[in-house]
C-alpha cells in the first residue's frame, strides 16, 4: 500500500487555535457564571456554554480538516458530521452542570475535565471517521494515546483554574489561562490524533454515498462561528447586567444594614467578622476597621465564646435566643441573637442580627418584682411563696423530710397606723421584716402576705427547731422601735404547722398555721402555738356558726325568750329581758355565748340585734293588746350596733312598726360604748329625749370612767352576775355589790341585779336596798307564751 502525504494551511490552523480560544473563554465565563443561578436561568446558562463549548470543538476539528491536504479527493459522511457535533455539547454541558454548582470539590473538578476530554475525543474521532475517500486510515497507538493524555492534562488544569478564579473580581487572567489551556488541550489533542492518523491507498476502490464536499464544510464553520459570536454577545450583556445589578443589591444591602439600630454582623464560615454596620459599632465600640477579619467570639462573654457557629447552625439557624455580649471596654450586657446561614462560591456565611435587650430586661424584671415581690418590704409575695412552698413540699415528699410554716400577724398594728399615721406603719413593717430576716437563713423564705401578716416557710425544720426561731422571733420584735423619734411598740403571734403532720399540700399548711396563729391572739397574743386537730374542729365549728347566721335569720331559725325582771320588795313582774336564743338544724341549740362573739367578729350582730329590737317590740305589743298589764321590755344593743349613725333612726322604725310606745321599751348599753363618749352622750341623749329607758349593763366589768355616770342620761345600772352569784363567796365582790347599789341610789339610778340564783343572795340584796332583780332563782328565760301564763297566775 501506498501512505498518502499530508499538508497543511498554517493560516487555517492558527484560525482554529483562535476559534478554540474565544469558545473556551465564553464557555468557562458562562460556567463561572452559573453558581450565581437558580431554576430556568441556570438551565439556560448551562444549554449556552455546552453549546458553545460543543460547537467550538466541533469548529475546530472541521477547521483544521480543513486546513489539510491530502493529494485526493476527500468528501464527509452527513449523517456522522451532525452526530460529531453532540459528543461535544453534551459532555460539555454535563461538565457545566457538576462544576457550576456553588460548592464544588476537587472530584466535581476532575469528573468535569474528564467529560470535556471525552467530548472532544469522541467528537474528534467522530469527525475521522466521518471522512469519505479511496485511502484507508491508520493510527499510531502512541500518539493516539498521547493525543488523549494532551487533552485531559489541559481539561484538568483549565478546570482547577477556572474553579479558583470564577467568584474572584480582577481574576480576569486566570479566566483567559483557563481558555488557553483548553485550547491547547482541544488543538493539541486535534492535531497530534491527525499526526496518529496515516491515509492509505487500498488495491479497490470504494464507493461513497451521501456525502459532502469541504464546501459545505466550511459553511457549517462559519455558521457555528456565527452562532459562538452571538452566544459571546448574549454573554457580555448579560454578565454585564447581572454585574450591575449585584452591584446594585449591594449598595441596597449596604444602605439597609447600616441603617439599621440592630448590630448587623456577617461572617465567614469560620467565624470571621466580614461584614459591620454602624450599628454593631455603637452596641460593642469596635469600629470597623478594629473588627473585620477578628473573631466574632470576641464580642461574646467568656460563657458564651465556645459558641461554635458551625456547629450550631441547624440549631439557632432562623432562631432567638438570649445570650452575653462583651464590649470593647470589657462590660458585659445582654443581647438578642438572631442568625442565619446561607451557601455561596465562597463559601458559608452567617448573618448575625444582634439586639441590646438592657431595657427589656430591667422592664422584665419590674413586672416581676410586681407580679412576685411585695412592693413595700422587696420581700416574695403571697404567689412566689406558694411557688416556693410547692417546689419544697415536692423537695420534701421525694427526700422524706419535713419543713415548718409560721404564720406571723403584728398585735395592735392598726392601732399603730391610728395613732402614727400610714407612714409610720409602712416603716414599721420594713423594720420588721429586717429584724425578721436576722432570725433565718439564706435557705428560709420570709414572705409578706398582706397588712401586717408575714409568713414564712422552714425547710428541713423540725418542731424543735421551729419553736426557737418562733421564739428568737418574739424576743428581737419585742424590743421597741424608734421611728421618727417616738418608740413604738408591737409583738407577734404566730402560728406553726409541720409538714407533713399538719398538711400535706401548701393550702393545708397554711390554712393551719393561720388557725394556730388566731388561737395565739385568742389567748392573750405574744407567742407561738403549734397547730393541733382540735384547734381545726374549733376554727371549723367557728366557720360553720359565721356561715350559717345570715341563713338562720331568714330561716326563723332564731327566736327571742324574755326573762322577767322581779320587784324584790314585791315580788312582782316589772319588766323582761329580751333574749336571742338559735337552734341549728345540724349543730343544735347554740349558746349566745358562742355565736355573739363570731356575729360581733363578721358584723352580722347588727342584723340579729335588729332582729330582737323589732321581735321584742312586736311581742310587748301583742301583750299589751291580749290585756296584759303594760311593761317594759328590755333589748341589749351591741357596741357596733350603736355605732352605727341610724341607731335612733332603727329603734324609731322597730317602735312605730309594731305600734309600742318608747317608754316601754328598755335598751341595755355595755360600758364598752363609753369607749367613744362624746358621740355616745349625744346619741343616748337623742334616745332618751324619745322617751326610751336606758341602762347600763354588766356594770363594773368594764374600764369605764365613774365620771361617766353623771354626764350618762341613764335610768338603771345593771349589777353583772359574776358579782352577784360570789356574794357569799367572796367578801370583796360583797363590798362591790353593796357599793354599786349605794352608789346608785345616791346617783338617783334605779340598780338591777342579774344572775339571782338562791334565797341568800336575794336576801342579801334585799338587805341592801337592791330595786329589781333577775335570774334562775325567779325564772330561766321563757317563751312569750310562758311569759303569759306566769302573768296570769301572778
């Protein structure tokens, strides 16, 4: 066989090294495009470049056919022409898909070398074997194989460099290395697989069929040139407009950040400040110049500065929370974070939004101390304290320990507030609260519930323990305080309970220490009492009776008996006494005894005195109408009851509603009213113009002045029974009856003595010139119906 020469244009090939140049440039400045794209501009940029970088190739390989010459005629497969061009534009695509992404690793880098190595030496090879002619082709298996080594070797190192220099403003020469290089790789590769490649004259000749002359070729080139031209175009304005307009979202961004009043700060992943807004500047006192390229640590406290953003990015991404920022001056002061986190060519970058909370805190923690603290003493609140007693009653119950409550009130506090005025009591209280506060520990809780109650709460105290502090209490409250430059005077009584013998929730414990600390007070104050089970059956009964007066009084449950008051020197009715009586439907008889101090304690002794004042009225009515000898009817009238302003106005209406003339009725004052004089004078006064008897009852039991006696208007004094039952008994009580009854005489003051249970002591007082009595020895209290027949029968 005959090897063919072969000869080439050096014009030509220059054009195809040129060609290769310019679409390696526009292809690799789209791929450095692409990481900058998303969803159908991405696509669009990717289908460009493979088809430039495609075409390019193909141009080359065509040109330099072109360029060669052999000494016969040489036509082109169509059908394989077209089909060279899709090797080329597709690994080239396929290539500028794996390394346009944002983050790229050297595997993407070299998986995208060897697609465009494939690309142009199957579009090479392709392009031979498209090649129609009498000569048969040979290759050299080195050069071969050198063409394709030549190819990948610049590929690769067109693809590293373009990875580095894509994002880098002012790279532009890496860029156009990046072109040369695969250039040289798609040129080199071309013409060392043409030197591989040797043409021989077989003995036959072969027919060619659909084929094309280098005419046509050469059109083909021109056409891919133009369409390489355009593309570069479209690439330039568009790399120009997207130039511009990242520009311009820059100087946007830039102008927000900075006017924004939040600290404004941008990282790289590594934690490197890049970004710092004036903002930032004014929270921490770095300027920006100090801070770019510093740790952000380093305008976090040391218990936040192994705060590792890249490690913690999944968890505070998109987030607030709450953490230390550290000045330039070294103060600390709390902060808002916000973060985020986003991917670019460069790398991860974290968007710190940093906030000075200094005011929100101090805000939240008025609202706390208003919603937990006692304004007046800064001590917990009823609402901290339970909080605290439930989180040590849970300590207790799991540890198997106990704890103490005291239940602390100040004796005659009000009096204080009288006396002093409200400044002086709210000084008292805080002095209080400090000495209180000396007899605990740090591990104690001192609360104020309200007024002048404090309560306090004893983990871990037993009863001994308790009972000391209750008593170290007393002794240091027991010591007067000066205040304004006056010693004022106040104790304590305080009630305690145990857990879990007293209780087992907070409300149990509580509710019976404050039941200890009223038997204190019940029992002369100054001390502390434990709780007991019969004190709760006490306060229980106690509530029951409060609860139930209102109820009995519509029920008719209450009904007044009289007990006759007895002429002694005659022995005949002059008068009765109006006494309540109550029968409970599930306690029973109560005695007045017992249910006169709770009606007195809630007020409700108004309601029941008017209810006797206007029952005993009714019924001397109903007497004197059946035709009983008139008389009077004698009403007690409580201390409250005749404080009230309207006392003349509410007897007036009992009077006038059950038609009885007021000088049959007879109220009995207790020597207590004296308490207030000067009001009392004029209200008796205004009772007494109305024609109404009035008395002084229990006398000699109280602590009233005798000077009260003649500025008084009374008619009668009431001799207390105590005295008279002892008269026999105890001379000095004996003195006191025979005094009273002179003195009244004296005074011109009717004397009744109360309580007459045996022949000596109405003798005895007989004996003494006594006007009337009352008691057992006569009559116990009596129905009205009985009242009338011992009426009858006298």
């Amino acid at each position: 066989m005959n090897v063919l020469p072969l000869s080439y244009d050096p014009v030509l090939i220059l054009l195809s090294i040129v060609v290769v140049l310019v679409s390696a440039f526009i292809a690799l400045n789209i791929s450095g495009m692409l990481f900058a794209t998303v969803g159908k501009a991405r696509t669009k940029w990717i289908l460009l470049g493979a088809l430039v970088m495609g075409l390019g190739i193909w141009s080359v390989h065509f040109i330099g056919m072109l360029a060669s010459h052999l000494s016969m005629e040489v036509t082109y497969n169509t059908p394989l022409v077209v089909a060279s061009i899709f090797p080329a534009v597709l690994a080239s695509g396929i290539a500028f898909a794996i390394t346009g992404r944002p983050q790229v690793g050297k595997t993407q880098v070299l998986a995208g070398a060897v697609l465009i190595t494939t690309g142009i030496v199957a579009m090479h090879y392709t392009g031979m074997a498209a090649m129609q002619m009498q000569a048969t082709i040979q290759y050299d298996p080195l050069l071969w194989t050198l063409s394709v080594v030549v190819a990948l070797a610049a590929s690769l190192l067109a693809m590293f460099l373009l990875h580095y220099s894509r994002s880098r403003l002012g790279f532009f020469w890496l860029k156009g290395a990046s072109a040369a290089l695969m250039a040289l790789g798609v040129s080199g590769m071309h013409y060392i697989g043409m030197a591989a490649a040797s043409f021989e004259l077989p003995n036959h000749h072969t027919a060619v069929t659909n084929s094309i002359d280098n005419s046509y070729i050469a059109y083909n080139v021109g056409i891919g040139m133009a369409l390489i031209l355009m593309i570069a175009i479209l690439s330039i304005r568009s790399e120009t407009k997207v130039k511009s307009l990242s520009d311009e979202y820059d100087r946007q961004f830039l102008s927000v950040i900075e006017s924004a009043t939040d600290g404004i700060v941008v990282t790289d992943a590594k934690g490197f400040v890049m970004q710092w807004n004036y903002g930032a500047e004014c929270l921490f006192g770095y300027s920006k110049d100090e801070i770019t390229h510093q740790d952000v640590q380093l305008i976090f406290s040391k218990a936040y500065q192994e705060l590792n953003l890249s490690t913690t990015t999944t968890d505070v991404s998109g987030k607030t929370i709450e953490v230390m920022g550290l000045k330039k001056d070294g103060r600390q002061f709390p902060v808002e974070l916000s973060t985020g986190y986003w991917d670019t060519a460069k790398g991860g970058y974290y968007s710190l939004i940093i906030r000075d909370i200094t005011d929100r805190r101090a805000t939240e923690e008025k609202i706390s101390n208003l919603v937990y603290l006692d304004s007046l003493t800064g001590l917990p609140n009823r609402r901290l304290f339970n909080d605290r007693l439930e989180s040590t009653i849970g300590q207790a119950l799991e540890n198997g320990l106990v704890l103490t409550v005291l239940y602390l009130d100040l004796d005659q506090f009000k009096l204080v507030n009288d006396t002093y005025g409200h400044t002086t009591g709210d000084q008292l209280l805080m002095e209080v609260a400090d000495r209180i506060k000396s007899c605990i520990t740090k591990t104690d809780t001192l609360a104020r519930l309200g007024g002048d109650e404090f309560i306090l709460l004893l983990p871990s105290a037993d009863y001994t323990k308790a009972g000391a502090i209750a008593q170290k209490i007393i002794e240091v409250l027991n010591d007067p305080f000066l205040l304004n430059n006056e010693s004022v005077f106040t104790t304590p009584s305080i009630g305690v309970s145990l857990y879990p013998a007293d209780g087992k929730d907070s409300e149990m414990l509580v509710k019976n220490a404050d039941i200890a600390m009223y038997r204190v007070k019940e029992e002369g104050k100054n001390h502390f009492q434990f709780f007991t089970s019969e004190m709760n059956e006490l306060v229980s009964r106690k509530s029951t009776i409060a609860m139930s007066i209102r109820k009995g009084l519509k029920l008719g449950e209450f009904t007044v008996h009289y007990q006759p008051q007895i002429d002694i020197e005659t022995e005949n009715i002059i008068g009765v006494e109006a006494l309540v009586r109550w029968h409970h439907p599930k306690l029973g008889s109560i005695s007045p005894a017992e249910f006169i101090p709770i009606a007195e304690e809630n007020g409700m002794i108004i309601h029941i005195g008017e209810f006797v004042l206007r029952t005993a009225c009714q019924q001397n009515k109903d007497w004197q109408d059946s035709g009983m000898a008139p008389f009077r009817v004698a009403v007690n009238i409580s201390a409250k009851q005749f404080s009230q302003g309207n006392i003349a106005t509410v007897v007036t209406s009992a009077l006038e509603d059950a038609g009885l003339a007021p000088h049959f009725l007879e109220l009995e004052l207790t020597e207590s009213i004296i308490q207030g004089a000067t009001s009392a004078i004029s209200k008796m006064q205004e009772l007494k113009t109305m024609g109404i008897h009035l008395s002084i009852d229990d006398f000699g039991t109280g602590y009233s002045s005798l000077s009260y006696l003649k500025l008084f208007p009374v008619d009668t004094l009431k001799i207390d029974q105590h005295f008279t039952r002892n008269i026999h008994n105890d001379p000095k009580d004996a003195a006191l009856v025979a005094t009273i009854i002179q003195m009244a005489h004296n005074l011109e003051l009717n004397v009744i003595a109360e309580g007459v249970e045996t022949l000596e002591q109405l003798a005895f007082l007989k004996n003494k010139r006594c006007n009337q009595a009352q008691g057992y020895y006569f009559q116990k209290p009596l129905l009205p119906e009985k009242i009338e027949e011992l009426y009858m029968n006298t």
